[in-house]
C-alpha cells in the first residue's frame, strides 16, 4: 500500500498529516503502521500522525495520534497545522470549524500559515503549591522556574510522568520561566516520551497558569517562546475561576510531501 502524506510543523512541533476524504489509508487500529511512520530512523518521522477525515457536520475531522502510534488527546500545534493542510487541500478559505477528539473547533487562517485556533473553555483546574494541573484537551502539569537552562527537562519531566499519580495515564509536563514581556516554556510530552520544541496545549495551559497568578478579571495576551518559535495565548477569565474564549495563535508550515510504502 502506497501513501501520499504531507509533513506540516507548528513550532518546530512536527506531523505526518494523510488525506483520507476518498481513501481510508489509516484506522483507529493501526498502532504499528502509525508507530513507524512516526520513528525518525525507519520512517517519516514526527511528534504525532494527523489523519484529515470527512465529517457530516463539519468541514473535517481531525484524528491525532502520538508518536507511540496511540490516538491521543487533543495536541493544539496538530490542530493548526491540520487547519493549515485543509487550506492548502481547498477545502477552506479564511474559516472552519472541524471536529477533534475534545469536541468542535474554530479556527481562522491568514495568509497559508498564520492559524489562531479556538480552544476549549477549561472552567476550573488544579492549583497546588507550586504547581498547577490544567486539562486543555490534553492533560498538562505546570511548575514555574527560575531559569529554564538550569532544568534537566528529561529527568524532571519523567519523575513527574511517570510518577505514581500520573504513570497510568500520562501527563504532559512544562517548565515555565517568567519573563517581564513573554514566558519561556519547556515540554516533556507523554506519548513522544521526549522533549519537544513546542506543545500548543502546553503553552496553552502555561498561559492559562500565569492568569490565574496574576489574579484580576481582565482579558489577556500572553507571548511564550517555545524552543521551536513563539506562539500566543488570548484568554478571558470566567468569572468563576477557569479561562474562557482562548485562541492559539502562530504559524503553522507544510514542510514537504510525498508517498511511503507500507506492507
């Protein structure tokens, strides 16, 4: 069997994205094929695979698996970038909604690569003594550091993973650093089981973290700087301790493209 893909980045947070609208290349249970074509040695290589499907009631489906070959959570840079890939295939113009494993999204594009996807409202989470644990379609813990080149962001973010707690069912851990215009971020993503360059969830959740520090009522847009580039975070309070009306925003790029056999 012959697939044509499309590898897209979002920050340096990359995928392999397959068009499945007449062809169904992919299923839910094709853990090993999604495993390898996710390995960086003996397939295409990337942080997760993005299957782009035909949906009733929406311009598309989004099906996201990690790189494990697991279908996971919501990622948020895999939700740019399948926005990106449905304008680049025609199928959208400046607007979508599309429907991923949390529920329906909203997005916008400008230009080919510039997406601002709306994320779910997170109506309360976890503040602990000095760290938070923030569901934003995928589960993140969140600790504030004084500087971000002083952590082992391996060692650290498996400790916590693969704590007792959270070793069943994973969790994807950041390390934060305040800045005085932006946050610098650092993600041990469960899944890839690695550092990546850049988690939209993640940055997300950070964002959503540092709001709930600053304690007052008033909208914000939060600057963070992932190792693999920046994105943003427009966020409201809620009123009642959670975070409503939140948009990801960054640039969201198809990298290259081409077919792959597998057995």
């Amino acid at each position: 069997m012959t697939i044509p893909f499309y590898k897209y980045q979002g920050t340096g947070n990359d995928f392999v994205l397959v068009d499945q609208r007449k062809t169904h290349y992919l299923t839910r249970e094709d853990k090993d094929k999604v495993k390898f074509l996710c390995d960086r040695r003996f397939g295409i290589g990337a942080d997760g695979l993005i299957l782009l499907q035909n949906h009733a009631d929406y311009d598309f489906e989004m099906i996201y698996f990690n790189a494990d070959g697991r279908e996971s959570s919501l990622c948020g840079n895999g939700g740019r970038c399948i926005v990106a890939f449905a304008k680049y295939l025609g199928m959208i113009e400046s607007t979508t909604t599309f429907l991923a494993i949390d529920g329906a999204h909203k997005a916008t594009i400008k230009g080919q690569d510039q997406v601002s996807l709306h994320m779910l409202d997170v109506p309360a989470f976890e503040k602990g003594e000095d760290y938070f644990i923030i569901d934003t379609g995928s589960p993140h813990y969140v600790v504030f550091v004084e500087d971000l080149d002083d952590i082992d962001v391996v060692g650290n973010g498996q400790a916590i993973r693969y704590s007792k707690r959270f070793k069943k069912e994973g969790i994807n851990v950041n390390f934060v650093e305040k800045q005085k215009d932006k946050l610098l971020i650092a993600t041990y993503e469960r899944g890839v089981e690695d550092e990546t360059l850049s988690c939209g969830t993640g940055v997300t959740a950070a964002a959503i973290a540092y709001k709930a520090l600053q304690n007052n009522s008033e909208a914000v847009k939060v600057n963070i700087e992932s190792k693999g580039g920046n994105l943003s975070v427009k966020l409201s309070p809620d009123g009642k301790g959670g975070a409503a009306d939140i948009w990801l925003q960054g640039k969201a790029t198809r990298v290259f493209e081409g077919t792959v056999k597998l057995k």
